[in-house]
C-alpha cells in the first residue's frame, strides 16, 4: 500500500517523486498585462495546491470573477508549510471543514509566458484529494458564509462561489477537466 502520508508532508517536488503522482508540465503564453498580474500575485510563493475534496458522490469547487469556470478550491502554501498543511488550511479558511488528506494527484508545472516578449516564471501547484473528516453527505457540509482566500482576501470583491458537484459542470475550467473527472 503507497504510503499517501509521506507524499504529502514534504513540498511539491517531494510531492512529485511519489510513484502515483502524476507530474506534468504546461506552458501558457499570456498577455503582458496577464503576465505581469501573475508574476505580482506568485512573486514569493514557493507553490500552490489545489484540493480535490470528495463527499459522498460530489467534489467541491471554486469560481470567481476571472477564473474562467469551475475548478477546484485552492491556494498558496505559505514559507515551510507542507503540501498536506496547506490543503488543510485552505479548505478550512473555505469552508470550516476539517480534511483527511487521501492522496496526492498530481504535480503541474506551469510555466507562464509573456506572448509578445521573452519573460516567463514556472508555478509549481500540487492537487491532492481529500475528505472531509467527519461526515460523507455533501448534504451536512453547509459551506462557510463568509469563506476566506489566500488569493482574494475580500471573497466579496470578487464574487467567490463554493459549491457541490456530482457531475462535471457545463462551465468547468478547462485546464481542470481532466483532474476533476478522476474523482467522479
């Protein structure tokens, strides 16, 4: 039985090394203003995670204003918090859920390309799945009115929405299509 513990205590390229974790690399060209926002926002993060969290027959994702569909929730880990402390964190400032991390999925390294010039910055971001620890029915999950977000530190100002899905939306965010149908 894989050890799912030990591939989560560590960062995303201690992540990465876990036989099954998938590891893949995207390179997406961007606008100088895109890319400049980006580089802004990532500019001293190490990496982000994403959480895959599975109740009952449903995952739980995110959108916002900007985020071009639903995906999963997700944030930065901040200076030598592990992969498995911040996806704990993040979907507690979410949701006030407490997590049981089950395994890592993946490892993406994106890297972020100015379309008309010659910069770019690689993000590492971890997506690991997980449960909640008390309960399985979405149903009992009601989600925290006033949710909190590494990325968007007023939810309000960006129009933040949490919800439950048993089937993959119509507007989900492609980048994470893939990611997301592995756990319905």
């Amino acid at each position: 039985m894989p050890d799912h513990h030990h591939a989560t205590t560590g960062s995303p390229d201690r992540v990465a090394d876990h036989d099954a974790t998938s590891v893949e690399t995207e390179t997406q060209d961007v606008s100088s203003d895109r890319f400049d926002g980006l580089r802004a926002r990532f500019d001293g993060v190490d990496a982000t995670v994403q959480v895959l969290l599975r109740a009952d027959d449903a995952v739980l994702l995110e959108t916002f204003d900007g985020a071009n569909g639903w995906h999963p929730p997700g944030g930065e880990l901040v200076p030598s918090e592990s992969v498995a402390d911040g996806a704990s964190r993040v979907i507690e400032n979410l949701t006030g859920l407490a997590i049981r991390v089950d395994h890592p999925v993946s490892v993406t390294r994106t890297t972020f390309r100015e379309a008309d010039g010659d910069r770019s910055f690689t993000n590492p971001s971890v997506t690991i799945a997980a449960s909640p620890v008390d309960a399985t029915n979405t149903s009992e999950h009601p989600l925290r009115p006033d949710p909190t977000h590494d990325v968007h530190p007023d939810p309000a100002t960006v129009d933040l929405r949490l919800d439950w899905f048993e089937t993959i939306p119509d507007d989900v965010n492609p980048n994470h299509r893939k990611t997301i149908e592995a756990v319905l």
